[in-house]
C-alpha cells in the first residue's frame, strides 16, 4: 500500500505521467492548472520507464521534467 504513494511523474507542456511502483502508467491532461480524469492506464513491463514515455509521446523528447517522491 505504501508502494502506491511513491509515484515518478514525467511532465510535457499540458501532459501528466504518472507511473507507481508497481509499473501501472497513468496518464493525465491538465488544463488551466486542474487535472481531469485519468484517461488511460497501462502495464509498463520494462525497467526504462522515461524511454518508454518517450516513445509514447512520438519521440518527443523536449520538457521532460522527472519528480522523484
């Protein structure tokens, strides 16, 4: 249950991911400051998370910000 509170969060311009422990991928859009509802959450099996992310986002590889908790 702990595990669930540690979460790596990798930001681009309106864009949220946010991955736990356990490998669930959850992503965000924020707008004007508020997050709405998660609008989709995979299993990430690979240990390289932010090259996962990456390839998610079409190799765009600008502003990435890593917020380790």
């Amino acid at each position: 249950m702990l595990d669930d509170l540690k979460l790596i969060s990798i930001t681009t311009a309106n864009h949220l991911w946010t991955a736990n422990l356990r490998g669930y991928l959850m992503y965000e859009i924020r707008l004007s400051g508020l997050c709405m509802l998660i609008l989709r959450r995979k299993k990430v099996d690979e240990l390289n998370l932010a090259e996962k992310i990456v390839d998610a986002f079409g190799k765009n590889k600008r502003i990435l910000e890593f917020l380790v908790d």
